[in-house]
C-alpha cells in the first residue's frame, strides 16, 4: 500500500522533521531530507533575511525536498511568506494560528500546506481551511503544547476518525516502535521534534543537548498554561516558575518572571540556569548524541523490526 505522507510530500519514509525554534537549522534540514525525511527549517526563531539565508544554504546541501515551519502569530509573516514563495518551498508547516489566512495563496505558488493542531476541534477547521494533511501533537510533545493535555494515545485515533486528508502523528514519537504505534493508531506518518534536537547538526547548544540525554522520567513538565503552555526540562529557571505559583502569582507577574529570550537563552546559547529548555517527554529515552541520518536509519530500522515482531504476535484470550 502507498503511504499518503510520502506520496504527497515526495519523501522516502513518512518522517517530518519539527521545525523547532533555535535548532532547526539548515544544517538539520538538509541532513534529514538527505537521509530520506523532510527537514523543515524553523522559521519562528529566524529574521526575514536569516531564512532567506537559510534556504540558500540548505538548497546548497541538498536536492531533496524540505521545508519550513511557520507560527501564524510570526510578527513579520508576511517577509517569511514571501520568502517561501520566492523560493518555491515545496511543503510548509503552519502552526499556531488561523490556516485559513495564509494556505490559499501557498498552495497557488505550488506549496503544500500542513497544520498542526491539539485537538480535533482544531483539526477539523484546519481540514474545512483547504491544507494538504495535517500534524496532531499530543501532550507529549516538547515546546508549546495544547490547553487540553491530551495524549497522542488518544489524540490520533480520535483525529483519524474525523478527518480525510493524510494524518501524521507529534508528540512522544522518537523510535522506530513508538513510530509503528502511532500509524496503528491511524497515522500516516510522524513528525519528530525531541530526537532530532541531540543530532550532531542540530543548532541547539552542545549543553541543552548533553542536559537531555541525562532527562530522566518525570524531568519535563507542562507549564505556564495562563500564557502558552509550553513543556520544558526542570532547570532553576523552571524552579522559579514553580515557586511562583506556589506563591499564587498572577498571570502577569508570570509573564515579568517570563521575560523575553529565554528560549534563545537556553537552547541556543547554552544558559542551563536562566533558559527555557523546551524539549519532549520522550527525553528520557535519548541515549546519545548521533548525526541525523543515524537517527533516521535507526528508527526505520527498529519500525520494521516492530511490524515482524508484531505480525509474529499470537495472542490467547
């Protein structure tokens, strides 16, 4: 059976790359779209003329597809827009905002357009907007996450019995096994964030990248949901957050305690003290640091060996 992911975005293995804020660089990008994947180069962290920079250099060192994710609520989004359609980016990945804005006008220039929602509430208005196939996070996920907390356990099933365009699975996916688990559940390919994060050509800071291969189990949590709830890796700077609501702050002062900078702080400048460190809970399985299409390898690797393992499986009830 053709797979619909890798049909529609013209890739090997239905494997998307996040576009995570301050590690997806061209550098990752052209490393998981040569591997077989698509990269996605994470526009929410890059000036207009940093991305345009950025998808020469990532043209440069590949001839594969990848693309760009785009948070609607990008304050300059319409330089981001018209940089993507300058340069023909084939798929792009809106997040954060109302598809409904921007998914016509891409798709007329030739891009194909995927949204990531929370919920099928969201999926549905994102299907009804016109994409092309559509990302459901779940609770897992490192980064900015849903209000509702719901897990990719239930999450995708749910989605994948309300929509009819091709699906791809977020949150906790990050091996070849939790990959097979989530297109049993009705995906029709995954999109991984947390795993990439600790390759070699990821542009996190070698810090943030050894500080989550030491993650333990329960060592992110879901906070500050009065603003964007966001799951981040225990530091002192979430210590602070959570003495603060211990002291009952309002969501104001959360947001002076917030500041500005604190993800650039941390995942990119190497501050394991005062940085926001966004990363998933799938954390405590990452071992090593390894270049991308190591990690492509092995997860593909490991899904096959869980689909004989599986068909192998002689259940007695």
């Amino acid at each position: 059976m053709e797979n619909r992911i890798c049909k529609l975005l013209n890739i090997q293995y239905p494997v998307i790359q996040a576009g995570m804020i301050w590690c997806s660089g061209w550098e990752l990008a052209s490393a998981v779209s040569n591997a077989g994947g698509l990269g996605i180069l994470g526009a929410g962290s890059m000036y207009p003329e940093v991305l345009d920079q950025q998808i020469l250099k990532c043209k440069s060192a590949t001839n594969k597809p990848f693309g760009v994710n785009l948070p609607m609520l990008y304050p300059d989004i319409e330089k981001h827009i018209e940089t993507i359609i300058k340069h023909h980016i084939p798929v792009v990945i809106t997040s954060a905002g109302n598809p409904k804005i921007w998914t016509k006008k891409l798709q007329e220039h030739g891009c194909k357009v995927i949204h990531v929602v929370s919920s099928v509430k969201f999926a549905l208005k994102a299907q009804e907007a016109g994409v092309d196939a559509i990302v459901a996070e779940g609770f897992e996920a490192g980064g900015h996450n849903g209000r509702d907390e719901t897990t990719t356990l239930c999450l995708i099933p749910n989605v994948a019995k309300h929509i009819s365009i091709p699906l791809i699975a977020a949150g906790g996916v990050g091996t070849g096994k939790t990959m097979l688990a989530a297109m049993n559940l009705g995906a029709d390919g995954v999109q991984i964030g947390s795993r990439f994060v600790t390759s070699f050509e990821s542009s996190a800071h070698q810090s943030f990248k050894e500080a989550i291969i030491k993650a333990n189990e329960g060592d992110t949590l879901l906070t500050l949901k009065e603003l964007t709830p966001v799951r981040l890796l225990k530091n002192p700077f979430f210590e602070k957050i959570e003495h603060a609501y211990q002291n009952e702050a309002t969501s104001k002062e959360l947001e002076e305690i917030l500041g500005r900078g604190r993800a650039k702080k941390g995942m990119f400048e190497g501050d394991m003290v005062e940085g926001e460190l966004e990363i998933g809970q799938i954390s405590s399985l990452i071992q090593e640091i390894k270049p991308a299409k190591d990690i492509i390898s092995e997860i593909i690797t490991e899904f096959h060996q869980a689909i004989n393992e599986q068909q192998s499986y002689k259940f007695q009830f």
